[in-house]
C-alpha cells in the first residue's frame, strides 16, 4: 500500500432542524394551546485516533466528508431527531489544521484520542418554548443553527523515539533492519528509501524503542531537493536523533565531513526546533576499512568534523556495534520524562 502522509479534505457538519410552529386541536379542548416541538441538532464529524491505521490514504480521494441535518420538530410536543455523527478514523500522529487561517484544530497523540472536526448545527426552538401569561399562542418559532464547514489539511507525524538522518546509502535501512525486524528495501543505489519505516528495537522483554528511518537528505532538501525533506517532519516527535554517516565511501571524490556538515545545515534550514533536538553521531560500515585504521579513521573524521556530542562506531552490515548503540539508546531514552507525544503503542 502507498505511504501517504498528507492530505486535504472538506468537512460540513449538519445543519439543525427548525422548530415547529403548532396547535394543540381536539375534540372538546377549545383551549389546547402552542405544542411546536424543538427540531433535532445536525450530524458532527469527528476524528478518532487509531493505532491500526498506519496512513492517510483514505483521505486522498474521499475528500468531502457531510453529515446530515437534523429533524424539524412536529406537533404533539414532538422533537425532530437528532443525526447520527460521522466518525472518521485516522492514524495516530496526525496533525489536523485549517487550510484557511491555519489553525491547530487537533493532534491525535493517543490512540482512542477523539477531537471534533466540525459541530453541528443546534435545533430551532419550537412554540412552545414561547408560551408565558401574557403570549397564550405564539406563534414563532427559530430555525436550526448552521453546521460548521471547514476545509482542513491532514499531516500525519510518525511517533517515533529515534530518528534516523544521513545521506542517501549512508546505511540507513541496514541499520534499522540490523536492530529490529522492520525490513526496508537496502540496494546500492541512492534512494532505495522511498517512505519512512518504523521498527520496534527490543532491549529487553520489557524495555523497547521505536525508530523511524526516513529517506536520505542531500545537500539543498530544505528547498525541495531529493527526497528526504518531504518526510522531516516525521522526526519533529522523535526525542533523539541519530547522524548515520558512510565512513568509507565508494566514491573517492565523496568528503564525508562536508556531507555530515550538510545534512546539520539542512536542518537548520528546515526547522530550527529539529536542529536543537540531541543527536549523535554514528560512523558506519567500519567493516570496510582497514581494521589496523579504523579507529584512527574515526577519530580522524569526529576531530575534522569539530563534533563534541556521543559518537559511536558501528557495522551495520555485520553488526558490529549496534548491540551497545541500542543499549546506549535505551539507557538515555530512559533518563528522559516521558512526554504525553511521545508514547508510542508498542
């Protein structure tokens, strides 16, 4: 199934039923008085988090999305129905806003989280809500209130722990399949991610995280280039961030210390909130070098680099070094307070 992450649609709640204008007539009753029941209200639609969906392409084609009108109240003291809400299910992690002026109208953090999308329209009162000593037979009554309708954007934000960042072929996906069952597609070529994966890293029985491998950034993604800037915002949850980079390029002319300082000023460019997120640095396929200059390679790369924060050295391929990364992960994910965001159903 296509991964799609964003969407646009149109809700119209319902319309309120009017209320009704009546006489209460019978048989030896010459005085029955106003009995103009109140109408019903109109349908809301509402959104409903579900942990089960895992995309927005429902909303890709069903973009208008109407509930219908309430009852008008009838005679007899008899209120119109009310209609039946719509409920729309979505994954969790979506960010529903206002198309027109931009507002946050919800963000489905939990599963089972429910927000209202567009209220309907209140019933109209019917006569007899206007009877008193001195007005025996009114005869108003007001019509239903309208629906609210509202074009909205959907943006689904994966809930993740850990976020993967790097250039294309830096060992993104090999890594994520090296720590957890999530099988991306690995090939040696650019670009062999095409839509975020998740996987579930198990340290213990008990104690697991979530990380989210997104496709490579490039040099100029915050304007549009490649791939990769199209899914950053699936890392603006993530509580830690980890810099992938290809410590042994096939290609000689590739500097991977002016990649690695690309991939910050992408960042920096794109958000200045996913830029100040901790993150660490992690030099891969150190299977590929020489085992005698491995180490003195990687010391080399994090003094050229200028970088103080945790490095690590791995082999994804073999899995070298991921073991301890993931016992390192889970240690700082668990030093952290745990955020209403960033709970994540495992």
């Amino acid at each position: 199934m296509k991964f799609i992450d964003e969407a646009k649609i149109e809700v119209s709640a319902g319309k309120g039923g009017n209320g009704a204008v009546s006489f209460r007539r019978e048989k030896f009753i010459p005085r029955g008085g106003p009995d103009g029941g109140d109408g019903g209200r109109g349908g809301s639609i509402r959104a409903i988090a579900d942990r089960n969906i895992n995309t927005l392409v429902d909303y890709r084609f069903a973009r208008l999305h109407r509930a219908k009108n309430g009852e008008s109240g009838r005679g007899a003291q008899c209120n119109g129905a009310g209609a039946d809400d719509i409920q729309l299910r979505m994954p969790v992690g979506t960010v529903i806003t206002d198309l027109d002026t931009g507002e946050l109208i919800a963000d489905l953090s939990r599963h089972g989280q429910v927000a209202t999308l567009a209220q309907g329209g209140r019933g109209g009162m019917g006569n007899i809500n206007f009877k008193s000593s001195t007005n025996r037979a009114p005869r108003q009554a007001t019509p239903g209130e309208p629906g609210e309708n509202r074009k909205l954007r959907l943006e689904l934000k994966v809930l993740a722990d850990v976020g993967l960042l790097g250039m294309p072929n830096a060992g993104k996906s090999t890594f994520i399949r090296a720590v957890s069952s999530a099988k991306p597609k690995v090939a040696d070529y650019p670009f062999t991610t095409l839509h975020p994966h998740l996987g579930v890293v198990r340290v213990d029985t008990d104690r697991s995280f979530v990380i989210a491998d997104i496709p490579g950034l490039i040099e100029g993604a915050a304007e549009g280039a490649g791939l990769g800037h199209q899914f950053l915002r699936h890392l603006a949850r993530t509580r830690l961030l980890l810099h992938i980079v290809d410590l042994a390029p096939t290609d000689p002319d590739v500097d991977p210390v002016k990649d690695a300082r690309a991939i910050v000023a992408e960042l920096k460019k794109y958000d200045q909130g996913l830029y100040d997120k901790p993150r660490w640095l992690v030099l891969n396929k150190m299977d590929m070098l020489n085992d005698g200059k491995s180490e003195v390679t990687a010391k080399k790369f994090v003094k050229a680099l200028r970088w103080k924060g945790p490095s690590f050295t791995i082999s994804a391929l073999t899995g070298t070094g991921c073991r301890e990364l993931s016992f390192a992960i889970m240690k700082h994910l668990d030093s952290l307070p745990r955020t209403q965001d960033s709970d994540v159903e495992q």
